[in-house]
C-alpha cells in the first residue's frame, strides 16, 4: 500500500477509532463463533445456532461501546431472556406463520418505542432489538429454532455477551492515544492544505478532513477520564487554533494580551511533559488550561505559513504528551429524554412506522419471496429503525439498494470461488465484516455491500447457491426498501425540514452563547473553545440530519431553492465563528460593537427560522470590522436570505 494510499486512509478514520472498534468487534465475533461451534459439535445441535451467536456478537459489541460496567453486566441478563424470547417466536413462526409474524411485529415496535425513553430504559429498548434481529439473519431460522429449542438461542446470546465482554477487556478503549493520533492527522491534512490552491474539490474535501479530524481528537478528549482534566487543555488548544489557522479563518498574528498567559502555559506544559516523560529541549511552549493561543504563534509577526508551521509544531508537542498519559474511556453518556411536546413525539411517529413497514414487509415477503422472506424484513428494519425523518428512509433505501446490488454480483461470485472450501468462506465473510464494520459511518452503502455480500458468502455454506439468487437478493431487498418508504410517507409522517429546522435551532442557540460569552468584560477562553466545540457538534448533526436533503438536491434540485443549501450556510457559519474561540481578549474587548452587531443579526436568523413574522433582514457591518466577523455577519445575512419566509 503506498504512502499517498495510507494517508487517505488515516484522514478517512481520523485517530484509528473506528479501526479499533472494528478490531474488537470481528475479535468478539471470531471468539462467538468458535464458541458456539464448539458447544453446537457437543450437543449435537445445528448451525444456526453458531450463526445466532456470531450475529449477536457484532450487534452487542456495537451497544456496549464505551457504556458502563454496570451497563456491560446487565447485557448477561437482558440479552439472553430476549434471545429465549426470540426463539420461541421463530418456532412459533414455524407453524403459524401470521401469527408469529404479528407477534414478532409488535415485539420490535415496542422495542423501538422504549428508545424515547431515557436511561436504563432506553438501553434495555436497544438490547432488546439485537437478538430480535439476530434470529432473521440465519438462512432458516424457525427450522433452526424447532431442532435446537428456544433455551439454546439464550445459550447463544449469553456466549456472545461473553465474547464481547472479553474482548473489550482484552483490547481496552484508549482514549488519550486516539486523541493524539487524531491530532497527528490534523496536521497531516493541514500541511497537504497549504500545497492546493483554495476553491478546488480537492481543497475542499481536505478541508473537511481537517475539521474531522480536529473534532475526533476533541471528541477523544472528552471520553477520556482524566484528572485533572486540565491535562488535556493544552492539546484541545492547540489543535483548535491550528485549525482556525489552516482555514484561514482568523487574523495573523494573534498576540498574547499578556506576558503572565505564556508564562503558566510553560509551567503547564513543562509539568504535562514530565508526566508523560518528555520534556527538555525542543518541546514547544503551549499556553495554559485557560490561554489565548499559542504562544510560538503569538511571539512575533511573520507570514501565515510561519505561524501555522509553529502551530503545527506545538500540536504535535502536545500530542506527543497526552499520548503518555495513561486514562480509560469514561462511559458515554445517554441522551435526555426529549422535551414533551404538542401532539405525537417524534419517536412515537418513528416507532409507528417501523411496524408499519415490518407488517407490510412480513407480508410481501411471504407472498413474493416464500424462501427468503427475511430479506425483506430485515430491509424494511434497517432503513426504518435509525432513520430520523421520511427523507431519510428514502436516502437509507438508495444507499442499500446501490449497495445490495453490488454486493449480490460479487458475493455471489465469491461464493463461487470458495464453494466446497469452509474455510475460506469464513475468512471472506469475516473480511467482509471487518471492512464493513470499519467504514460503516463513512458510508452505508458500504455496510450494505458488505452484509449482501457475506451473506451470498454464507447463504453458499447452507447449501443455497445458483444464478437465480443474484436478482432474488435485490429484489428483496428493494421491496422492503419501498415498504419503509410508503410507511414513512403516510404513516404519521415526520418531515425531513422539520428535523432540520430543530437541529439548525439547537446550533443557532449555541452560537448565540458563544457570541454573548465573547462579549463579556473578561471573556474566558477555556468557555469559549467549550462553545465552539459544542457548536461543531451541533452543526455536525444537522449535517446527519440534512444528508438526505443534500442528496435530493444533487439528484433533482440543482439551480433552485432548497432547504439543503440554508444547512450549508449554517456550517459556513459555524465555520466563521470558530475563531472567536481562539481570539485573544483584548481583540475581542476592541470588537465587542460587531460582535453585538453579529448577535443582533444572529436573532433575526432565528426568528426566521421560526416562522416569525416580525424577523428583518440582517444589518451590514462596518468597514472597519475584524476580518472573521465580517464573514460572519455575511454568512448571517446569506443564511437570512435562504430561509424561507414566513406563510
């Protein structure tokens, strides 16, 4: 693999993070497997046993990610009761097919309905929806359950719980490590930005690695349990003024308003090397927990590029140090119940349609495909159980379909190679696995090529083989795509610029707060990049949320209005606004009549987006304002003009 190869690579997956998920995953599920080979060859029992328990493993290992021990320990009670539960529903499934069906229906909707919950709750709804799946994924899974009985899918469950209990302990989050690759990656992109001309798809697109791998790397940090948490400031620092300086969303140079910041910041850093065991010469200064910027950067003028290489420089200083400190992963905190709110939740829409589509795909499936009728309830889950709004459902089932339809053509073909050979069948499903776990979030049309693909690949071992099931795999498939998508469009539809608007809201009030908290008489720069970093978050979500619009706007939208090009001005604001968290306070002091400008014009943005009729069209700034809030208040008024007016 050559260098320009392996560097994409690393700006694909900023820090390894999810190569390591990846890793622990196919271990967890390599250790299911044998397990349960060897349990299913001592009790005589068949191998779809093995197949539940390995599936499972992938499943759970995604749940209990970075979760509490506490959390991690009740998976040996939730999942295995639900596994027995599972398994009387395949065998009930076997002899009353209807029945089982509506049984199996209304088990994974209100499965799905626990998730508007918070809490333990709201885990015990996501374990819950593991071995459920599960049982569909074995070829024929109700004769499995008739041969085997329902306690041996418990069995199951509880082997795969194990394995990935054990290979969590064995291969143990790190988090500082990942946080300091991550920023290893920044400077990489950063240092390939300075070599394209701006404005180029090329720049563009390293331009969203950079930021990527910036916020992976804070993202690291704030998993990490470190005490004092200080520790981790000057890295969090440091890579957000290079990036803000790789952008070139900030004025060069940047002083430091006083001589007594540099000098806490090199007692920190020289206290932050010894416990990492560095130090010396050559380590660069970083500035103190609550520092402006850095002080290389800030020791005199020189041209952009200088200050940049300093700042990288003083990245990978810090890097270098928080790679030494040794701290687990703190457990991921569990969102909030939502808000209640007028009419029907948004979950309880979701919910709803979920068992809609299932019903409907139980149905077609029976009808049109009597032997492979999971594959369309499986389709009809997958595009609807995670789906946010109707335009995701829509934008789920393209990327399956595309991705199905690839990999029947070469699962199938695969299939053929390794035909007669266990083996290497197991190794390709297993390869197959890996890449699909690993680049999952960069693209579900990959894990949709990656599950059809081991799919044909195991479907080979049971026997099942032959021409007809390339368009049978796709065909299915697409049929319980279009039955996700007819339940999200009437049944309790939830609209894709509805969920938009509420997540552009929620980035819009952080942004307010970073304004306010930048005007204050001694602005706090540890709050400030706090906001800022809050503020990617959000943005980074309505970015999730919008990537269905966005997709529509490619396919039909093109040359007119749409709601996808007013969530791209959000990030351009987002993007501008970064830099008042690396602005020292005396330049903030001097600008606090813009910054009041930029507030004022930030609440007529969010008046008009919700719908108020009073909302007035942004004022220009003055001539004479700072550089980056005058973009911002550009970005302000563009946003204003691309928001539809209120009826």
């Amino acid at each position: 693999m050559g260098q320009p190869v392996r560097d994409r690579l690393r700006l694909l997956d900023p820090g390894r993070v999810r190569l390591r998920v990846a890793v622990r995953t196919i271990l967890a599920a390599l250790a299911a497997l044998l397990a349960a080979a060897a349990m299913c060859a001592a009790a005589d029992l068949p191998g779809g046993i093995v197949v539940i328990a390995t599936v499972v493993a992938v499943m759970v290992s995604r749940t209990l990610h970075e979760t509490s021990l506490g959390h991690r320990l009740s998976a040996l009670l939730y999942v295995p009761a639900i596994g027995l539960a599972a398994g009387y529903a395949g065998r009930f499934m076997l002899h009353h097919a209807w029945w089982g069906a509506a049984m199996y229906v209304a088990a994974v909707g209100a499965s799905r309905y626990l998730l508007r919950f918070g809490g333990n709750v709201r885990r015990l709804g996501r374990l819950a929806l593991t071995p459920l799946i599960a049982v569909l994924v074995v070829p024929i899974p109700p004769s499995a359950a008739q041969a085997a009985g329902p306690v041996w899918s418990a069995v199951a469950g509880a082997t795969a719980v194990c394995c990935v209990l054990l290979s969590q302990a064995a291969l143990p989050t790190r988090p500082t490590r990942e946080a300091a690759a991550a920023a290893r990656d920044l400077v990489l992109a950063a240092r390939r930005l300075r070599t394209l001309a701006p404005g180029t798809p090329r720049h563009a697109r390293v331009t969203r690695a950079l930021h990527r791998a910036a916020l992976t790397s804070e993202d690291r940090l704030s998993a990490a349990s470190l005490s004092p948490a200080a520790l981790s400031a000057p890295l969090s620092a440091a890579v957000l003024h290079a990036e803000v300086l790789a952008a070139g969303d900030a004025p060069l140079p940047l002083p430091l308003p006083a001589a007594r910041g540099a000098a806490s910041g090199t007692r920190e850093v020289s206290a932050l090397s010894a416990a990492a065991g560095g130090g010396g010469p050559g380590v660069a200064v970083l500035p103190a927990a609550g520092g402006a910027v850095p002080s290389a950067v800030a020791a005199g003028g020189g041209a952009p590029s200088d200050a940049l290489g300093r700042a990288l420089a003083e990245v990978e200083a810090a890097a270098a140090a928080v790679r030494g400190i040794h701290a687990r992963a703190r457990p991921a905190a569990e969102p909030p119940r939502p808000p209640a709110r007028k009419g029907l939740q948004p979950h309880t829409r979701l919910s709803a349609q979920l068992t809609v589509a299932m019903a409907l795909a139980f149905a077609v499936g029976h009808l049109l495909f009597p032997q492979h009728w999971t594959w369309t309830v499986i389709t009809a889950f997958v595009v609807c159980a995670a789906a946010r709004a109707r335009g995701d459902v829509v934008h789920r089932s393209g990327l399956r379909v595309a991705g199905a339809f690839i990999g029947a053509v070469t699962g199938t073909l695969a299939a053929h190679v390794v035909a007669g050979v266990p083996a290497a069948a197991v190794a390709v499903i297993f390869c197959y696995l890996f890449v699909g776990v690993w680049l999952r979030d960069v693209s579900y049309a990959v894990w949709a090529f990656c599950v059809t693909s081991l799919l044909a690949v195991l479907y080979s071992l049971n026997g099942e083989q032959g021409t007809a099931l390339l368009l049978q795999r796709p065909e299915g498939i697409l049929a319980g795509s279009a039955c996700g998508i007819l339940a999200a469009y009437f049944v309790l539809p939830l609209r894709t610029e509805t969920v938009m608007r509420g997540r552009a809201a929620r980035a819009l009030q952080i942004l307010q707060d970073l304004l306010t908290a930048a005007r204050e008489p001694h602005p706090e720069p540890v709050v400030l990049r706090e906001l800022a970093r809050a503020l990617d978050r959000a943005a980074r979500d309505l970015g999730d949320a919008a990537a269905s619009a966005r997709a529509h706007r490619t396919l039909f939208g093109r040359g007119t209005p749409h709601a996808a090009d007013w969530a791209d001005t959000v990030a351009v604001c987002v993007g501008e606004a970064r830099a008042l968290a690396v602005a020292p306070p005396a330049d903030l002091a001097a600008a606090r009549p813009q910054l009041v400008l930029a507030a004022r014009n930030l609440g007529q943005v969010r008046r008009r987006l919700g719908h108020r009729p009073d909302a007035e069209p942004p004022q220009p700034p003055a001539a004479a304002s700072p550089p980056h809030l005058h973009r911002l208040n550009a970005a302000l008024a563009d946003l204003y003009r691309r928001l539809p007016a209120a009826a």
